[in-house]
C-alpha cells in the first residue's frame, strides 16, 4: 500500500518538474495518441490537458469503457491503436 500512497504524494514535485521540463524543452513534437473510455468523468477535459503539452495529439474516445480502458475493451483499444500507428 505505501507504494500506492507514495504515487498520490509525489504528484505536487510531478508537476513543478513537468512544467520545469515543458518552459525548457517545449510542447512534445511526436505524434501523441489519447484514448480515454467515453464514460470516463475525466475524457471531457484531458484531449485538453494533453495539448498543454503537445503539438500533434489525436484524441478519441473509446466506447464501452470507463478509466480502466485495456481491461474493459480492449478490442476497441487495439484497433485504435493500431489504425493510429
């Protein structure tokens, strides 16, 4: 359980260094492929979120999914990835 604890408390040093890393290097220029479940409270704001720190994003939903998308469909998470690559 530590572990998992010690992923929520390192978030607040996640994020300086992120925002440190974006102000020197810049948006990230390589293809960025985001696929949140269509049900997920967090799929409304985090194609967003991802264009904060990218230049090239393509955003789809997955449906018949919530937050754990590989495990409740991962046929249609394959095939969007793979259509992507």
């Amino acid at each position: 359980m530590r572990a998992g604890f010690e992923l929520y408390r390192a978030f607040p040093v996640d994020v300086e260094r992120n925002w440190d890393d974006l102000k020197r290097d810049g948006k990230l220029t390589m293809p960025v492929l985001e696929l949140p479940g269509a049900a997920s409270a967090f799929a409304p704001f985090t194609e967003g979120m991802m264009r904060e720190v990218a230049k090239d994003v393509t955003f789809r939903t997955i449906e018949r999914a919530n937050h754990w998308v590989p495990e409740e469909n991962a046929k249609a998470l394959v095939s969007a990835i793979t259509d992507f690559l």
